[in-house]
C-alpha cells in the first residue's frame, strides 16, 4: 500500500510541476463562474485556486488507485480558502434549548423497504438551489422537507422561498445569511401559518427586510417529526416510506467542499461537530457502497449537479442521522 501510494504522489507531481495550461485553465475557471477580480485580488485568488487545483489532483489520483471511493472536482468555490468557506457557508445553528418534535415512530420494518429509493426521481424534490455566498443552508434543507411532504400529501410540487424563511423568522433566532435553526424553522412556519412561494419570494442570497404575502402562501406546516439521535436504522425507514428528511452533518473537512462524485466515505468526520444542512432524498448502494442520496444548496456544479452520495451504515459517519427532522402537513 505504502509503494502504490508513493507511486502515485511522484506521477502528480511530475503533472504538476510540468502542466503549462495552469494560467489558462484560471481565465477558463473566471469566465466559467463570472469572476471579477482587480490586479490585487485576481493574484491572490488564483494562488488559492491553485492550490486547491492540486489537492483534488492529488486526491483523484490517490482515488484512481483505490485508495479512496470518491473523487474531487473544482467548483464555483474553488478560489476561497477553506477557512473563508467554512465561516460563509455554514451557517447551521444547533438550539441549546431544542423545540422538541413528534418523535419518528417506524411503522414498516427495515425488511419490507425497497432496497433503492430516489424521491428526487419520484417527483417530490425541486431543482438544486445555490445559496451563493451566505451561511442559508439551513432554510434550505428545511424548505426542501417541508416541499416533499406538501407534494406527498397535495400531489403538487411547489418550489417555497427560502428568502421568505431567511427574512421573516427573525423571531425565533433565525439570523438569515448568519445562520438559522432547524427546529425554530419549522415552529415559525408552523405559526405563521405558511411559507410563500419561490415564484414570489425569490431568493437573493442576502439578508432583506420581510415582505411576506398571505395571498402567495405555497405551503403550511403543523409541525415537525424528530428521527431518533444517531439511529440510521430509523432514518432509512423515515427516507425509504415518508419522503425526504432534512439533515446536519459535520461538514468541516475540506474534503467535502471539493467532493465530485462517488461514495463520500471521510473517517475525519465527527457525529456531534454539524456545521451544515442537506435533505436526504434517497439511498442506495453503489460498488458494493451504501449510501444516502443527499441533495446540497451549492449549486451543480458542486458533487453529483447539486447531490452527494453519503456513506450509510459507517456508525453514523459525519452526523448524517444526528439532527434529521422533516415537518408534518
């Protein structure tokens, strides 16, 4: 093992130190995702896109060997130092008080679930939305649960304003770009008696002054379920009979804000550090790996267009069953 991953260092290197295309490749990249830089700031970005240039590099060719079972790519973020990303775009707030919801009863056994399900491909999840430079993942995920369950019960997909959630929850201890609650989320949804549409209420990726419309209500809310802390076995019956559940994980690592593709399996990872939200919409297994089928609020051209296959049944692994809630209507 030591051999074959020496092996594979001394050939990334050598493609490093002799790839003349690097300059191009950043005018590519700015043109890509509109980036603006003057002199000043353009030379520190590419330094920092360079950089992480080369350790998805490394990490691909480690992955080509079989060292890893999932791949990296540069994305939309890919000029931010990962300290910078980490305090922008996670914005996650875990209640020291929590608002307790109707605990998850499994009424099907873990034996009679499919051994696939893709709720996304069912119809009941919305495009991929990218919450741009501002820390909203959180009303993200809640609005994707809260989308799924009005389309189980109404038979219509109805994409919700994350904007309005971000704006009009300041209340309960949302803080809109600065963070925001899962359990408060739902609480204010629930007593405000709806949430507008997308339609009406876009989203602008920065905190505004409330304009919420009783007239474009899209979806209400009368509460919330809690799946068991930690139990992956209830999370797969809730993902595989009610829908998709909205989910924190511990995010932290700079490996998964460069993940591409395959199984993310990160032994880093820690059960109770959650940093970020996504909403589960499936699972499945893929060579040989278990996985949930998460879909993410970077856009698509972060992981799978906008979704990450987490690893399933690893003891939790990053949280992914530690905070997992969806809303009743």
């Amino acid at each position: 093992m030591q051999l074959i991953l020496l092996t594979v260092l001394l050939c990334w290197i050598c493609q490093v130190t002799s790839d003349p295309t690097t300059k191009t490749e950043w005018q590519l990249f700015k043109q890509q995702y509109t980036k603006h830089y003057d002199t000043t700031e353009d030379e520190y970005r590419r330094i920092i896109w360079e950089d992480n240039k080369r350790y998805t590099e490394k990490h691909n060719a480690e992955a080509a060997a079989g060292l890893h079972t999932y791949t990296m790519g540069l994305n939309s973020y890919s000029d931010m130092k990962h300290e910078e990303f980490v305090k922008i775009m996670m914005g996650l707030k875990i209640s020291a008080n929590p608002i307790p919801g109707k605990p998850f009863v499994p009424t099907v056994e873990v034996g009679r679930l499919p051994d696939t399900m893709n709720w996304t491909a069912l119809g009941y999840v919305t495009e991929v939305g990218n919450q741009g430079q501002c820390g909203s993942c959180w009303a993200f995920s809640v609005i994707g649960a809260l989308e799924g369950q009005w389309f189980r019960a109404q038979k219509k997909l109805v994409r919700l304003s994350v904007q309005d959630l971000m704006d009009c929850s300041t209340s309960v201890g949302n803080e809109g770009c600065e963070g925001g609650f899962i359990d408060k989320s739902y609480k204010f949804i629930r007593d405000n008696h709806g949430i507008d549409t997308w339609k009406s209420y876009p989203y602008d990726a920065k905190n505004e002054k409330c304009r919420f419309n009783n007239d474009t209500i899209g979806a209400t809310c009368r509460g919330y379920t809690d799946i068991k802390k930690g139990n992956e076995d209830d999370l797969y019956v809730a993902v595989g009979s009610i829908g998709p559940v909205a989910v924190a994980i511990d995010a932290y690592q700079e490996s998964f804000s460069m993940y591409k593709s395959g199984v993310y399996d990160e032994p880093k990872c820690t059960t109770t550090r959650l940093s970020h939200t996504l909403l589960v919409t499936g699972y499945g297994k893929y060579k040989g790996k278990e996985y949930w089928l998460a879909k993410n609020s970077w856009g698509t051209s972060w992981g799978m267009n906008g979704y990450i296959m987490m690893s399933r049944n690893k003891n939790n692994q990053c949280g992914i069953a530690s905070l997992a809630s969806y809303p009743f209507v």
